[in-house]
C-alpha cells in the first residue's frame, strides 16, 4: 500500500516459505509472487535458520522454478488478485473479522459446559460415611479398607463388614462423632444450564443468529416459507450487507477472467459487460406457498404463464416448459370444447 494512503494498493505480495534439502542439508527460502497492474514479478530469497532472508536469488535458481521467468505480463490493465475483506475501518485494508464481539462469549460458554463435567466427574463417584466397626486399616498407608481386616500382618475377610463402596473414600466415624458432609453453596446444575441458555440466547443476538434457522423450536415450528423468513429476519439482513459487500469484488472477479481469456486468445473469447449478480435466501422453498403467489401474479397479469413455470421449476429446461405451456394450453382447448 502507498505510504501516503492506506486505501491505495500499490501491489498484492503472496509470500510463503519452504524447506528442501541439499546435498543433505536443509535449506529455508520465501518465495514471493508480486501482483501489479499488468505484470507478475516472481523473486526467491534464502533464509537463515532464524528465517531471516540472508540474499536474494534468482527465481530459476531451484529446479522446481525451471523456466520461470523473473516477470511475467498479464496482458490486463489491473490486478489479478481482487480483494474482499470484512467491515473496513477507514485506516485499514484488511476489515475486521466476523468474530469480533462474541470470542469472549465463546468462551465463557466453553468454560460453563467445563464446569458442568467436571461436576459430574466429581460426584460420579461418591464418597461414603459409616462406623469405624466395620473398616480395617491398611498398616503401610494409614487409609481405612472396607470388607478386610489385617490379622497377623495378613489381609482377610471382616466379618463385621456388610457394605461394599466403588472407587471413592470409605470415611470411618466413631460413635458420638458428627457424620462428614459436603459444604455446598445454593447453585446447582440446572443454575449452570440456565446460564448456558442465557449466553447462546446472547450469542445468537450478537452474531445475528435466528435460533429458527438451526432447529430451535422451543417457541414454536414455523408452518410456512414466509413464517420462517419472519423469525430469519436477524440473518437474512446480516446475508444481505455481506451480499453487498461482496458483490463488486465477484463481479470484478468475472470481468478479469473474461479478460484474461480474451488477452490469452481463447476461442469465443470475449469481454463481459453488463453483468448481474442474482442472490437467493437459501431458505428451503415452500411450493404450496409459491404456487399460490404465482397464481396471484397470473389472475392480476403481472407475469405470464411460461415466466411463472419458470419460477416454480427452476430445474426444468426450456423444452420441458414448452412442453408443459403446450399441455396446458391444450387441456384449456378441451375444456372449452366441453363446455360448449
């Protein structure tokens, strides 16, 4: 970009670096492909183990750029690469990402969810409380063993034993001594659930994201295509700034290829004009719902019967809906005939 104006690109620079050994020693270098209006320049560098670029090269230096030439002409007027970034600030060329606001969110929900597991692994396996009659203690470590006693440094059956505990703690207590109990705090697992609902319902408003569009159906299903578009609203107008944010740099993207074929001299080659662009919602169709509008539009005369087969059957080839206009029009013959 110019020093001067951060919205004037003066090149598009695509840059990676690789290994490759020689002679068995690997070897670090950047290859750089320079896009400006009409030229491609091609350069290679050596990095050093710090992947520092120590010299330039020439770009037929390594084999695998055989015949490449240094620059290379496009035979079009502006660059190759069209850009298409996210909301831009006025200083920057870059936009800003689409996860800006929710990552923080993102994570609470993740740290939420955590903490229900880790409730449940801690309580999976619970611990007991009973007389110290029935326990043994284990001479080596001090820890009570339930079922067994030592006797002559040998580990038997207590017959005084009647329970059997899992994998947790058997806790001994002698008598008059209080039974051990967890200290525990009013929030609970369905506290820890309703705190995750509250931050996806926050997460959806934020990211502009209809619960309806991913099965949410807690408030009811929605019974037709227009239903569905009305709880959609928050996304399809999200879909719609991104559609016009990206519309000029597809059109430009199909102009330049259009370009390059004509500049390539490719058979039937030729520049493109007045193109359009024409979006869908990608909301599942609803054909009694679109059969009733294209019925209105017929009875009113706003279309006519080959535009509105059109519509209804965008699949159909142009043979199919000659032939389904012929049906028609002939099925209309017949019933006049039928009624005179």
């Amino acid at each position: 970009m110019s020093p001067d104006d951060a919205r004037a690109v003066e090149a598009h620079v695509i840059a990676y670096d690789f290994s490759q050994f020689e002679d068995h020693i690997e070897r670090r270098y950047l290859r750089a492909e320079i896009h400006k209006p009409g030229l491609i320049q091609h350069r290679l560098f050596r990095l050093d183990t710090g992947a520092k670029i120590v010299s330039e090269l020439p770009i037929a230096a390594l084999e695998r750029y055989g015949g490449m030439a240094a620059e290379e002409a496009t035979g079009v007027s502006d660059f190759l690469i069209v850009p298409l970034a996210g909301l831009l600030r006025s200083d920057g060329v870059f936009g800003l990402d689409d996860f800006r606001g929710i990552e923080s969110m993102v994570r609470e929900l993740e740290l939420r969810l955590s903490h229900v597991s880790s409730t449940l692994e801690k309580f999976s396996d619970p611990n007991m409380a009973g007389p110290e009659s029935i326990v043994g203690i284990d001479p080596d470590t001090g820890e009570a063993v339930p079922n067994e006693i030592w006797v002559d440094g040998r580990r038997v059956p207590n017959p005084a034993a009647s329970i059997a505990i899992g994998g947790g703690v058997y806790l001994p207590v002698r008598e008059g001594e209080p039974i051990p109990v967890y200290l525990t705090w009013d929030a609970s697992l369905s506290s820890n659930f309703s705190q995750i609902e509250e931050i996806k319902s926050e997460l959806m408003a934020i990211g502009e994201i209809s619960p309806a569009l991913l099965g949410d159906t807690k408030n009811g299903l929605a019974e037709s295509g227009s239903a569905l578009k009305r709880l959609a609203i928050p996304t399809l107008a999200k879909v719609a700034r991104l559609r016009i944010r990206a519309r000029r740099p597809i059109l430009q993207a199909l102009r330049l290829v259009a370009e390059l074929e004509v500049a390539s001299r490719w058979p039937g080659a030729e520049l493109l004009e007045n193109l359009t662009v024409e979006w869908r919602s990608g909301l599942p169709a609803d054909p009694v719902e679109a059969a009733q509008v294209e019925g209105a539009r017929k009875t009113t005369g706003l279309t006519s019967t080959y535009s509105a087969l059109a519509r209804l059957d965008p699949d159909a080839s142009e043979e199919d809906l000659l032939w389904e206009l012929g049906e028609i029009k002939k099925e209309k013959a017949e019933d006049a005939l039928h009624f005179l």
